[in-house]
C-alpha cells in the first residue's frame, strides 16, 4: 500500500482516471454496438445515421488517448463498409 502522501494522492488519481476512462470506453462501445445492430436489422438510412453519430463518438476517444488512431480508423472502415455492402445485397 500507499505509504508517502505522494503515492496515496497519485493512487487516487489513478483510481479516478480509471473510472473516467471506463465510462469514455463503455460510450465508444455502445456507440458501434448501436450501428452494429441497425445493421444487423437491415435498415441501411437508420445505420448511416447511427454511424454519421458515432463517428465523431469514435474521433473524439482517439483524441483523448483512449484507442490508437488505427484502432478507430479500422473501426470506421469496418462499419462503412458494411453499411455500403447493404446496398448491394
């Protein structure tokens, strides 16, 4: 445990960045979960929607250090591409 009164503060810290990054994570995933399932129901206008709102949801994480820029790049591919292969089936 903790004994300086630098490592209980830094402890606290962590713990609230943990809990703060937790709830950044769990927006991020529900966020694709929500396009996901529009797609999975077939409605292409309502994913595009959903994904023109998550898009920005997926952005913004990459901005604060959540997930690597790849990460949310092939994310946001993944999704496109599966909205647009909606089209062809």
């Amino acid at each position: 445990m903790a004994n300086s009164a630098q490592a209980k503060k830094r402890a606290r810290q962590a713990e609230k960045h943990r809990q703060h990054n937790m709830s950044l994570r769990s927006k991020l995933r529900t966020s694709i979960k929500k396009v996901v399932n529009i797609i999975t129901a077939g409605n292409k206008v309502e994913a595009q929607a959903a994904f023109k709102i998550a898009e920005p949801v997926i952005d913004v994480m990459v901005g604060k250090g959540l997930i690597h820029k790849n990460k949310a790049a092939r994310h946001k591919s993944r999704l496109n591409a599966r909205i647009l292969a909606m089209q062809s089936s």
